[in-house]
C-alpha cells in the first residue's frame, strides 16, 4: 500500500474538540534539488525544483513547481534523463512523409492515413514530436467503419458503446441458468463482427445424446445439443425403419425416435398363417435364420490421407460397430468423423483437408503484408486471411468491399495485388512566418512529400514543427516564434528587486525561461514575505515581484 504524502496534526481547541489541519511533506526527488529546506508545506503552499544538469521536469523545463493540496502534491516532482533521438515506429494502414529511421528532439513525424482510416484524432494526416520523453503521439490509423450491438436476451457484455472500432473486443456474459450458444468473445473487423453474437441460451433446455435404438446410426454427431437441433437416424443394411427419420431437442427431452426393424421382426410381428401356408412358414424361418447367421464383419477400416484412427486397430470389426476418425493438426475434418460397418462395408469415411501455408515470396510479389500479426503463417481450410497493402502501395480500384480479404481453399491461396500510389499534388512556396525563415531559399514548387525547415530569430523560441511537409498540395502547419523576455531596469527599480548573480549581465530570456529575484536590501515580498522569488517569462511578458521596505 502507497502511503500518502500527507499528514495530519491534531491540534486542542479551546472548547476541547479535535479538528485535523492538513499539511504535505516534503516528497522525494531524485537528480535534483528543492529550493525549499522546509519538511512540511501548508495548504496552497509551492515548492519549487530544480534538475540537475542534463535531466528535465516532465514538461521538458529545468525547474519545476509542484502545490500542496487536501489530498497531497498537484503532483510528483521528477526528474529524468533526456532522450536524444526517437525511432519512428511501425505504420499499418499509412505512411510517412519521411525515409528517416530515426529523428532527433523537437523534430517532427508526419504521416498520413490510407484511403477509408482515419487518425486517433480523426483526420487524415498527422503530426508526432520528437520529445525528451518519447514521442507526443503513438503514430496510429485506425478503419473509419464501425461496429454496433443491441441487447441480449438473458444477458450482456461490456465494454458498452454506441460504436466500436475496428480491433475492438467484447466480452459476453449470461444470466444464471444460461449459456453461450457459441464463442463468448467477439471482435469488430471491417466486415462487421466475428464471430456473430452469441446467444444465451436456457441451459435446462439443452438434451443430452440422442437415443440410439438398437441397429441405428447417427449421421453427424455434436459435442453439445441446443434446443431445437435436429439429428438424422439411419438403419443399417437389411432393417427397416418405423417412424421418422429425425428427431429434435424440445426443452431438454428429444423427441421419439424412430425403430429398425429386421426381416425376422417382421415376420414375427404378423398375424399366425393358416394351416396350408405351413411349408411356405418353415420355408420363409429357414431363409431369414440363415440371413440372420451370414451378417458380414468388416475388416480394418480404410486409412485416410493426413487422417489417423482413434484407439486400437483391430484386424476384424462385428457388424454395427463403428470407429473414429482425427484429422493431423492444421488439418480440416470434412465429413463425418464416426463410420460404421455394414454387412462387411464401411460407411462413408471423412476427408482432412490440408492448410495453406503462407509464401513470402507471393507476398512480396504482390507488394502485401498480413493484416494482423501471426505467430505462424498456416491457416485452416476455410480460414479467412486478411491482406493489407505495403508503404506505398494500395489495393486497385474495385467494387469489391474488401479487396485485401481471401479464404483458404484445400491448401490453395489466391493473393491479392496491391500496385504502386500514383504520384501526388505538388506544392507552391512555402508560408512565411513572423520572427523566422527558411533555412534554404525558397522555391517556386514541392513534390509531395518534400519539406522545408524554419529557424526563429535571435532569443526566440520556436513552437511546433520546425519542419512542414508537402501533402498532396497543401503545406502542413508552420511553426511559431515566440518572442522573449526583455529585462526592464525601470520595472525591477519601480519594485524593488534586483537580478540574481547568476543571471547577471542578462537582458534577453527565453519563452519558458525562469528568471530569479531577489528583494532589495532591508525589503521583502508584499504577499509571501520571503525575499527569493523565481518568475517564469511567458510570451514576452514577465511579471515582476514586488517588494516593500521593511518596518523598523
């Protein structure tokens, strides 16, 4: 448990109850220094910092202030190392106005969102700044489309939003004595949710295996049973079926099944004969006893390519047993994975159909890249894959919604091609700016994607980008100057203070910049009563002390 940076003092009143006046302590500080050599700060209270040569305060300064508050410090005052440089991360679905891998402090990354995605902040192009703690921005663009739900019965989900954005996820959950119908996970693509929202489902209502009356076989068998799923029922050779052929999950009870009936049933189930049709009788009894002893077994089933069979291989199989088959990993079982044997035959045996490995070479042939980031690159038979086009290259134009998107056919890929950007929009010169210019004469025109650099005049400070970039005509944001601060003698006479020694001889000061004071001699603050002030100039303005003499 963090403990907190403030205390409390109990003091006695004169009625003899308690009230808690809060203060803060002094807060940890490494790679620098307070100004200050109280331990405790009342409400309101500042406390200013200063980092030691080379670290910076999390606004990129060398000194800071921080202000006692009820529930402690406004923040943490620290103190971190400078980073010189930034790498310039991955782009999907963009591409930047720059080869360069990596770009120094203040410089600035454009990039700008392919056709149909949009930024984190919703336009098309945007800036990142190389800053002493990384960069401003996580470099992102994002598929404009979106995905909606509506309520579910008998439970819900979260996260809940009007709109979801492509790669979002959400959760699914049922009430007591529900279940999921299928996965309880989903996720938005560009072609709307996958897999389909999932339905609670009473799970009084789910049947256990369907019956299987003697001489019967199932043709597809599922792990689970849902409220009305149907089952096929199939007799085997030589009986006849009584009754329907399907049955279905009602409310947790299936309904009847049907009744495989053998030749000597039959026979058995009719009316006695008459006297005369006694020979023909102990004709029909011999034939369908000797039907009864000639049911054929069935040798070792059949071995199927990339298949394998489950349990013990037999040499001979009884006549209504059945065996399972599995497909190799990666494989896809088509069919039916039980079969049965009949009369010295097996029924229909499944099929494994082989995966699709991707080929790299293809890929690059086509100017393409996977959307999402695999561990491997096999997908299953029926497996949707999802292409996008590499820096610089975009699908050609079709009616297609997704041209990027294919699906894995018996072990067979059909790529799609991405072809090259066609040439952009030039630019004409670039704006001109107050305080500053080019560091480069200008010129009359600018390929897309060409950049022009400024520099601020003497003691001004530069704000945003000193570089802006051609983007299909149109230049980005030029930067600003700021001016700076000019020390008035009269102001500093008019108030009473005097500059500090180490910023003697001083006149100029940069936007940003902390100045530091000091009351004359035998004066102090008018407000504080201390006698050390530190001002920080802003736009060209500095707000000078004020000191009065003291009273003898």
């Amino acid at each position: 448990m963090r403990l907190k940076s403030w205390i409390f003092f109990l003091v006695t009143m004169s009625s003899g109850k308690l009230f808690a006046e809060e203060k803060c302590n002094k807060p940890l500080l490494e790679n620098g220094i307070f100004y200050s050599t109280e331990v405790y700060f009342k409400l309101q209270e500042k406390l200013q910092y200063e980092c030691n040569p080379g670290y910076y305060t999390p606004s990129g300064g060398t000194e800071g202030t921080v202000q006692c508050h009820p529930g402690g410090w406004s923040s943490q005052p620290s103190c971190t190392k400078k980073i010189e440089s930034c790498q310039v991360p991955n782009l999907h679905h963009g591409y930047y106005f720059t080869t360069q891998k990596e770009l120094q402090v203040n410089e600035t990354l454009l990039y700008k969102c392919d056709e149909g995605y949009h930024t984190a902040g919703g336009n098309t192009t945007e800036e990142a700044v190389c800053l002493t703690r990384g960069w401003s921005l996580t470099p992102n663009c994002t598929k404009t489309t979106y995905c909606s739900l509506s309520a579910i019965e008998h439970g819900g989900f979260y996260p809940v939003k009007k709109i979801y954005d492509e790669g979002d996820v959400v959760h699914f959950f049922c009430e007591e004595n529900y279940s999921f119908s299928e996965s309880d996970l989903i996720q938005c693509y560009y072609f709307g949710w996958y897999p389909d929202p999932p339905v609670c489902e009473d799970i009084r209502n789910k049947c256990p295996p369907p019956p299987r009356p003697p001489h019967t076989y199932i043709i597809t068998v599922l792990r689970t049973y849902h409220n009305g799923d149907k089952v096929h029922i199939q007799c085997q050779s030589n009986f006849e079926m009584r009754g329907t052929e399907e049955i279905q999950c009602e409310k947790g009870k299936w309904t009847s099944p049907p009744v495989c009936i053998g030749t000597m049933d039959k026979w058995e189930s009719e009316p006695p004969p008459s006297l005369e049709a006694n020979t023909a009788i102990r004709a029909n009894k011999t034939y369908h006893r000797e039907a009864m002893n000639t049911q054929q077994n069935c040798t070792s089933p059949p071995v199927i390519r990339n298949g394998i069979l489950l349990g013990p291989l037999l040499t001979s199989y009884k006549n209504g047993s059945s065996v399972e088959y599995s497909c190799q990993h990666y494989h896809f079982l088509n069919g039916p994975s039980t079969v049965y044997c009949e009369q010295g035959n097996w029924t229909q045996q499944p099929t494994c159909l082989e995966p699709c490995t991707l080929d790299a070479t293809n890929m690059n042939s086509n100017n393409i890249e996977l959307k999402w980031k695999q561990e491997e690159l096999i997908f299953l038979h029926g497996d949707l894959i999802e292409f996008e086009c590499k820096q610089g290259y975009s699908f050609p134009q079709t009616t297609i919604s997704s041209p990027g998107r294919t699906q894995c056919n018996h072990g067979r890929v059909k790529y799609p091609k991405c072809i090259a950007k066609a040439p952009m929009e030039k630019c004409g010169s670039p704006p001109s700016i107050e305080n500053g210019a080019l560091t480069l004469p200008p010129l009359t025109e600018y390929d897309s994607g060409s950049s022009v650099q400024y520099s601020c005049s003497d003691y001004h400070s530069l704000q945003g980008s000193e570089r802006i970039y051609c983007s299909e005509g149109q230049w980005t944001s030029p930067p600003v100057c700021i001016e700076p601060c000019t020390l008035s003698k009269n102001e500093m006479e008019k108030n009473n203070v005097v500059l500090e020694r180490f910023y003697a001889n001083q006149v100029y000061f940069y936007h940003g910049d902390f100045v530091g004071f000091s009351c004359k001699q035998n004066h102090s603050g008018v407000e504080s009563g201390t006698t050390l002030f530190r001002v920080q100039c802003k736009r060209g303005q500095l707000m000078y002390p004020r000191c009065v003499e003291r009273r003898k």
